[in-house]
C-alpha cells in the first residue's frame, strides 16, 4: 500500500490508541511465518507475511520497488529473522508499533552502489562468498559482505573514485573488478563467474560514464573525452571549453579573469608562454588527453610559479598487458584544410613495461587582422590616422611524441624512464599595408610589407624515476631527475615599399634577422608521503633546479643586396637561475570535515647578461630572494549523505618573469610597432581566497577574491607615432568573482552542464602617461547539452559567451561562439564522430587599448575559428590496474617561462 509519510504517522497513531484495548497484539520477534521466495520482490514478500499474521506494513512504495530478485527457501521463520534476511544489504530499516511494521529508508544512505551475482562456471549461484570493496590506490577495505543464497550482493560506496571489488568463496579462484565510479548512483556488474581453484581468471574492468566535470577538495578535473565536440580538435580547443579557461588574441591564458596561469603537461612544463605556449598546444591532438586539472590554488607539493593558478593536462596512459594501443585520425576543414592525429601503445611482459604516444598534425591557418590608431595634440586635435591591414598565412607540421619503459624490481619498488620530444617547422607569410592618413583622412602615403618568418622549434626531455612502496598504507618514497632541452631558430625578413598617394614608390628597405635561442634545464626533487592511522597525511619534498638561457638576436640591413649589422637591435643574452624549495603538507579527515595545510619554502638566485656590440656596451643584474608559501584547504559536509558541502581555499602564489623579458633587446613586429625587454622586472606575488557551496557534488557556487603586487603584464608605450610593446609591473591588481558550476540530468538521454561567472577586475600603477587606474565587470557563460540517442548515438551542443573585459590597459571586447557534435559507435572498439566549432563565426577577438599618450588605438583579429572536423578512432587491448602514472618531474615551472 502506498501512503505518504503524513499518513502514515496519522494512521499509527490512531492505531495506537485504538490498539490500547486489544489485549492478543501480535509481536514481530515471536510471532512466525512460513514463506517461500522464487526471485520475486518485497513486496510480494510482505503480501505473503500479512496473509498470515494480523500485522500491517507501512511503506513508500518508491522506497522498496527496486528490490526485486529476492530468494529465500521455503522456511517458518519469525517475522524479524525474514525481514532480517530480505533487507541485508539494503537502505531500509524497519521497527514495530503495535499491530504495524514501518519500512524505512535509512537517512545514512551512501551515494553510490554496486551489485551483483556471483555464480560457477556451471552458471549457479554462489552462496556465501566473500565479496569486499577497497580504495584502488590506498588498497583500504572499506566494507565487506557474502553473497546470499542467490548469489547476490550489494554494496554502499560514499564517494566517487576508482576501486577495486574482491570476490572468494571456498574452493573457488578469487576475482577482483576494477570499478570507476562517476555519476551513476548505481552500477550493476554482470555475471561474476568464480571458477573452481587452480585455474586463473582474468580481471574484468567494469566502468561507468565519466562525468564532464569533477569537483575535488583541492581542484576541478575536467574529463576530455566526456565531450564528443572534444574529438579531432587540438588541447588549446579543449583549454578552452574547460570552464573559467579563457584564451585572449596572443595567446595568454587567464583563469576567472586572472593571468599568470601556470600550464603543465603530466606535471611537465611546456616550455612556453602567450603565442609560442599557444602554437604547441595546437601541435596536441586532443585524442592523446585524458583529463584537465584546474587549480587556482595548487597544494604546497606544486611549485609556488603561477599567479593564476595551475592548468595540468594529463595525456593518456595505456594500462594494458600485451601489446595495445588505440589510432585517432582526424580531418579538419576551415578556410584551409588541416589534420590531427596520434598513436598510443601499451606493451607489458612481467617485471617490465613500454608505452608510448606519438602525435603528428598538419597547421594552416590565418589571421585577417585590422588595426586603428589616431593620433591627438595634447588639446585634443586630431592630427593622423593609421589604419593597418595585415593578412597573416601561417602553416606548418608538428611531431610530438613520448617514450616510456618502467621495470618492477619488486611489488614495493619501481624504476622508470620517459623520454619527450617535439618538432615544429612552420612559418607564417604577412601582407600588410598600412595607410597613413591626414587629421582629414587624406593618404599621405602607404607601406605596403610582405614579411615571412621562418620557425624550426625542437625540444626534448628525459626524465628518470623512482618509486618505493614501504607498505600498502600508502606510505612512499619518490625521486625524479630531468633534464629538458630547448632550442629555437627563427629567420625573419621584413620587406617594406613606402607609396605616395599618386601610387609612385618613395622607399624601399630590407631587414634580415637570425634569432637562435637555447635553453637547458636541470631538476632533482624527492616527495616523501607517510599516512598515519588516525586519516592524518604527512607529505614533505625537496627540490633544486638549474635553468641556462643563450638568446641571440642577430639583425642586419640590406640595401642593394648588401647587408650591414644593425647593432641597434642586435643582441646577446644569457640568463642563469637556481631555485631551491622545501615544503610540508599535511591532511587529517575527521566525521565530516577536511582539512589540508602546507607551507613551501624557495630561495631564488638568478643573473642575466647581456653582451655588447660595436655600439652598446655589455650590461648585468643580480637578484637573490627567499619567499614564504601558506596554503590551505578544507571541506567541510553538512550532512552524511554529503549533499552539502562547505570549502575554503587560502594560498600565495609567485609569478617569475619569462627568461626572454628580462633580455632588454629590441625586436621589430613591423614597421611601426617594436617588442622590448625589460631586465628591471620583478616578481609578482598574489593572494587568493575562495569560499564555497556544493550541492550533491552537482552544482558548485564559489565566491573569490585576490589581489596581486606587480602583477607583469603587457603594456603600451608611445613614442613618436611608434608603438613600443614591453612588459612592465603592474602596481596593485583585484578580482572579484561568484561562479556557478552544475551539471543536471532531467532524463537519461539528456544532461546540461553550465558554468559562468560574474568577474570585477581593478589595476592601478603608476605608468608612462601619469598613472593607471582600470576597472570593470565582465560575464562569461558556458553552457553544454548532451543528448544519448538510442545506444550507439551521442550529440552535443555547447557554446560560450564572454562580455567586454578589462585588463590593466586592454579593454577586449565581447566574444562568443556556438558548437555541435555528433558521434556514432560503430562497435566497442571504432568510432565516428562529427562536429563543427563557432557555427555563427563570432568568435572575434576585438578590442581597445587605453592611457596612451595622445593617441586611440583599436583592434580586430578574425581567425580560422570556424571548422568542421571528422574524427575515426580505433582502440584495442583489455585494461588492467596495477599500472603506474607518469605525472610528474622535478622540472615543473621553469620550462613555462621559455617564451621562445
């Protein structure tokens, strides 16, 4: 009978006081019945149970109608030892009052569960087999059951993460399950089969769907392939459909509106920043990504570098015995047609295993960029404009590829290798034509330039490990040595007409420029981490690195073919630096609450050299300094079930200026616009604080706030008409955000997921023209629908949408972008998927640029945003769990900080 919980204590206690005058009351403990089960549910149970006894059942039939399959012999039994032996293994408790019996359902109730049957290889039931769940990595048995006599069992899991299912029973062979739980509350394995003892089972790998979005104590994951628009795209596509991830016009990455973001690949810097960071990330495909962690306040483990935060994408691991491996090949086509494709493999044989992954892609793209400026007197008189067009080709190829072995001297100790490397030819062609015109917008003259840049970009890293597992309590020891080399050859040419109005030519010049660049990184860390019984984590690391930079600039003026050095531009710099750290981090789980603390320590030594000319004179610095690194964490939940959660985050980050910043070079981008370095840099240091709301680990409301002390950033000077593009110290800068992140899931073909934000950011310094003060509000949203379409079709609709933001001198203008995919299985192992990026072509970047002196200035670059591309991949090889994960070096930051 279905009632609802005010009528079922209305009608108790009628019952109750009518049953006062009853004097031959039934009770549960004594009184008996004789029932029978046949994989039948409990409902019928309960039928059978009242047709014999005067008592009543009370219950919500929402409760109890999933238990279904119930076998029980023919027995006479009480009612208490039935009730006893059908809810095991359940949610539901039941108590008597008087004449009545109420089913409920526990308010304890875990989150999660797993059941099954185990059964022979004859297909019956095995009775009263042992079967336990354990965390994967900690091999912590969390609960224990036996299988009744159907066979089943079911077990209560509190939270998602990966873990393993123990099966035994007498005279069988014992199984374990590697089960992955996500957003599925409920994952029912299938048949277990436990074969008579002797003979080996393989292990069976049973996982459920991967949610988009994973939010931790310390970070949000995002999973790669939990979006099919991801296929066939490149990792900066992906970065930029990972929520708060934003991607201005050269390159810089920001996180809720905050630059400095720190970006590692397997724990392992990329070398780069701004456009050469954004050049490699298209040389990824995004078939060889596994996940994207996101931490606007990394643990006291990761190196302090990164006012932002830290960006660490994890590429995929092949765990499988044999050999294994899956393709990905991917067609693209915008204006031009391109390709993104790779190969992984996996190959164990006892004590040692190889992996690997190659990725290899063909880049053209473009960029139709249009450039105003007008030029005032300090009155406010117009007296020029110059309006620029420049059309940029670039194309190319990349090769990147990883090759890994690790030998298992023993089940406690590892040893390992993994070697990385990278090719990058490309080359980028520039039409360019720059009108000059009157305070009456009348031609003065015209420069015409077709400029070509010619890039070779190599780099290559070995990296040695060492793992040793004192017990299975977790309790480790880790060592990494690596080396990381870069090496970077541009040849430029600048050809520039100058053309009268009547269209005559005035001027003709040539400029050569050869700019070789190298840099050598060496690193050595150890992590110690030492569990302790009472849920209390200690984890403490040493590391020390060494970094040599050698930039040479070599540019030289051609008239009638012959060449003269121009010793202005012209240049040699070298740049030393050691960082040595320490840290401490500690974790405790109480009842409900979650806390982590640590505190990292480094030293920094660094100096930069620049070698004379003919004409310029040699000149140096020094700097030493020692800074101090708090962070902390905690969690705490509202109730058992977790469906309320509280975090806070506190942390101090650093932010070091790029190796090539600091080279106070010049290097023109054309003829009216010059890059410079600037060797008076100094750190910047931020601090961030972030409160937060999780509701049933589905939706996340964050409020944050930071605040940054000569926050480097880019800056605009004007002098004579000529725009001059250094980096500087920004004096103080804020933010202010709330976010919301939530995924819902109104049917089972449908899920949406929406991230947005609402951002303050604020600058003030002093600056060329007086002083800088910016302000303003920017929104950004990014929704995603998912549609399941019968069991092998899957479509996706997303989309992002940024208002005008400010940032220090920029004011970026308003972008936004709409996308579809659709996919198709063509069996367990081979899929198609299909999808096309920016349908409506608006993602463009635009903007102004403000505190110039005497001069306005505005942008629009429109690019190769809109595509479409063709996916094929193809897996093989059946997964395993004992295999390592190679996700990080000792080299973690100073890789970043190569811009060239």
């Amino acid at each position: 009978m279905r009632i609802s919980f005010a009528l079922v204590f209305i009608t108790m206690l009628s019952v109750q006081l009518l049953s006062a005058a009853v004097s031959n009351a039934q009770d549960m403990h004594t009184e008996k019945v004789t029932i029978a089960l046949k994989r039948e549910s409990l409902e019928t149970a309960i039928h059978k149970i009242e047709q014999q006894t005067a008592l009543r059942f009370y219950y919500r039939k929402a409760d109890i109608r999933h238990i279904n399959n119930l076998y029980l012999p023919e027995t006479a039994s009480s009612v208490e030892q039935i009730l006893q032996a059908l809810l095991q293994n359940t949610f539901i408790s039941f108590r008597q009052v008087d004449q009545n019996i109420l089913l409920q359902k526990s308010q304890s109730q875990t989150s999660y569960e797993i059941k099954g049957r185990v059964v022979g290889i004859d297909r019956k039931p095995v009775e009263f087999a042992m079967v336990s769940v354990s965390e994967k990595v900690a091999n912590k048995t969390l609960q224990t059951t036996q299988t009744d006599t159907g066979g089943y069992f079911k077990l209560s899991i509190a939270a998602k993460g990966d873990y393993l299912v123990k099966l035994s029973a007498l005279g069988k062979d014992s199984l374990s399950v590697a089960v992955t739980l996500a957003d599925a509350p409920v994952v029912t394995l299938p048949d277990l089969v436990l074969s008579t003892a002797v003979r080996q089972l393989k292990q069976v790998s049973i996982v459920s769907t991967r949610p988009f979005i994973e939010q931790k104590l310390d970070r949000t994951v995002v999973n790669v392939d939990a979006l099919i628009g991801n296929a066939g795209v490149t990792a900066l596509e992906v970065l930029e459909k990972s929520p708060g991830v934003q991607i201005d016009q050269s390159g810089k990455i920001s996180l809720k509106g905050k630059s400095g973001v720190t970006v590692f690949i397997d724990n392992k810097p990329t070398y780069l920043s701004g456009e050469d960071l954004q050049n490699y990330l298209r040389s990824l495909p995004s078939s060889t990504l596994d996940q994207i962690e996101i931490m606007t306040n990394p643990p006291a483990q990761y190196d302090a570098a990164g006012n932002g935060g830290v960006i660490n994408i994890k590429t995929k691991k092949n765990t499988a015995k044999g050999f294994n491996g899956g393709i990905s090949l991917a067609y693209v086509q915008g204006k031009y047609a391109k390709t993104n494709n790779s190969f992984n493999f996996n190959y164990r044989d006892g004590k040692l295993n190889i992996f690997g992954n190659l990725g290899f892609n063909v880049q053209r793209g473009f960029n139709n960029l249009y450039i105003d400026r007008q030029y005032f007197t300090p009155d406010g008189s117009t007296t020029s404009f110059l309006n620029q067009h420049t059309y940029i080709y670039q194309h190319g190829q990349a090769t990147t590829s990883k090759l890994g072995a690790d030998y298992y001297a023993s089940d406690k100790t590892t040893f390992g290798v993994v070697l990385t490397g990278s090719i990058r030819p490309y080359s980028r062609d520039y039409n360019s034509t720059s009108n000059l015109l009157s305070a009456g917008r009348q031609l003065d003259s015209a420069v015409v330039a077709l400029n070509t840049e010619q890039y070779n970009n190599k780099n290559g890293g070995i990296n040695f490990n060492y793992r040793h597992e004192y017990d299975k309590s977790g309790k480790e020891l880790t060592a990494d040595v690596d080396y990381i080399g870069y090496q970077s050859k541009i040849n430029q040419q600048f050809n520039n007409f100058t053309y009268l109005p009547d269209q005559s030519l005035a001027t003709q010049d040539q400029q050569v420029g050869y700019l070789p660049a190298t840099v050598h990184i060496y690193s050595a860390k150890t992590d110690y981490a030492h569990p302790f019984a009472n849920k209390l984590k200690l984890m403490a690391g040493l590391k020390s690195s060494f970094t040599k930079t050698d930039n040479l600039a070599d540019y030289a003026n051609v008239i009638n073919q012959v060449s003269s050095p121009d010793y202005n531009l012209s240049n040699h710099f070298i740049y030393k630096e050691n960082i040595n750290a320490a840290y401490i981090n500690v974790n405790k789980d109480f009842n409900k609450l979650s806390i982590e603390a640590g505190l990292r320590f480094e030293n920094t030594n660094s100096d930069g050299h620049q070698l004379g000319n003919a004409q310029r004179a040699d000149s140096a610095f020094q700097r030493n300094y020692n800074s101090l690194f708090p962070t902390f964490y905690a969690s705490y939940k509202l109730d058992t079930m977790s469906n309320n959660q509280f975090g806070l985050k506190i942390g101090r980050r650093i932010d070091r200026p790029y190796y090539q910043d600091l080279n106070p070079f010049i290097s023109p981008i054309d003829k009216f616009t010059y890059y410079l370095g600037n060797p008076l840099l100094k750190p910047s240091y931020s601090t961030e604080f972030e409160l937060s709301h999780t509701y049933k680990n589905k939706f996340t409301t964050a409020i944050s706030y930071g605040t940054t002390t000569d926050n480097v950033n880019e800056t605009i000077e004007i002098i004579n008409g000529i725009y001059y593009d250094r980096p500087g110290n920004i004096g103080t800068s804020t933010y202010k955000s709330i976010s919301v992140d939530g995924t819902l899931d109104p049917t089972k073909w449908l899920s949406f997921h929406l991230y947005s934000e609402l951002t303050q950011t604020e600058s003030k310094s002093a600056f060329y023209n007086g002083y800088l003060h910016t302000k303003g509000t920017f929104v950004y949203v990014n929704p995603m629908l998912q549609f399941k379409i019968g069991s092998t079709w899957n479509a996706q609709l997303d989309g992002n949408y940024r208002s005008k933001l400010t940032s220090a001198q920029f004011i970026l203008g308003s972008r936004g972008q709409v996308n579809m995919a659709v996919s198709k299985k063509l069996s367990p192992s081979t899929s198609l998927k299909l999808a096309v990026n920016d349908i409506f072509y608006s993602n463009i970047n635009q903007g102004i640029i403000s505190n110039l002196v005497n001069t306005n200035a505005s942008y629009r670059n429109k690019n190769d945003t809109r595509y479409g591309v063709l996916t094929f991949s193809y897996r093989f090889g059946k997964t395993i769990s004992d295999q390592r994960k190679h996700d990080a070096n000792g080299a973690e930051s100073e890789q970043n900080r190569v811009k060239n």
